[in-house]
C-alpha cells in the first residue's frame, strides 16, 4: 500500500477509547502498523478526547493511497464496536458519514459547537433530505451518499 499526503483524515468516534484501542483498530484495518505522533514514523495518528456525543477524535496523518476512507473507517467502527463519524463529500458543514459498528455506513447530520478543547459533536439525526441543514447551497442530494428518506418523510434534496 503506498503513501500519499492528501490527508488527514478527521474521525470522531461515539465512544470514549484509549487511544491505543484506536491505534490498534486503525493498525489492524490498514494491515500495517500504526504510531502516535513519532516524528518520521510512515502512518501517525493523533487521539484525543473533547465532550459532546463523539468524544474521541481521531487524526490520521500521511494516509494510505489505494483504499477509501470510509472502507477504513468502517472496519475500525467494526473493530472497536463504536459509531465512527467522518466527513463527507460535500461541503455541508453539518453532513457526516457515519460508520455504524456493523459496518454499515450512511449519511448523518450533527450538531457541532466549538470549545476549548475542540469541537463537539451531537444531536445525530439521518440525513432524510428534509433536514433543514440538508437546503444548504451544497446540498445532500450532490453526494454520493444520498439522502435516506423516511416512510413518513420524502427526500427533499
């Protein structure tokens, strides 16, 4: 698996673990090993904690070229049997992916407010495309992770 330095990829999980749970999970993922912030080490991940509903956050540096984020981030949720939240491809700032402990994976919108110690996520609610947050300019509908309506709501996006 090669390197490339498009990244890092930002996490919250929905747990509070250790972060050598977290290491180990990533490691075990990515089928390589996995160091804390050792200065020259090929694949560094930063763990830390702040509050809200997502308290562990996740920062991997130098990511893998060749696999998806999501694909990774789903077999950590799977691996540390925690929700895993990571951005998706649209520029919604409230639109997430969420990396369920099955693996699944579906489009989500949270609530985020800044602290001290980082930003908070919560209220995680499905992206149903008549979420207020899901009129934005970039909207949910452009993603490739669509809208997931309810029976007693219709995708509005």
């Amino acid at each position: 698996m090669d390197l490339m330095v498009d990244g890092p990829w930002n996490w919250c999980i929905a747990d509070r673990k250790d972060p050598g749970d977290v290491t180990g999970a990533l490691a075990g993922a990515l089928g390589r090993p996995v160091h804390g912030m050792i200065p020259g080490a090929d694949l560094m991940c930063d763990v830390y904690h702040v509050g809200g509903d997502f308290p562990t956050v996740v920062d991997v540096y130098v990511t893998p070229s060749g696999v998806a984020e999501e694909t990774i981030a789903s077999a950590v949720a799977v691996r540390l049997r925690s929700a895993v939240l990571l951005p998706d491809d649209t520029l919604n700032p409230t639109r997430y992916v969420l990396a369920e402990p099955d693996g699944t994976l579906r489009a989500v919108h949270v609530d985020e407010r800044e602290t001290d110690d980082g930003t908070e996520r919560f209220h995680l609610r499905p992206c149903t495309g008549s979420d207020p947050a899901c009129a934005l300019p970039h909207g949910c509908g452009r993603s490739r992770f669509k809208p997931d309506p309810t029976p007693e709501q219709d995708a509005a996006a």
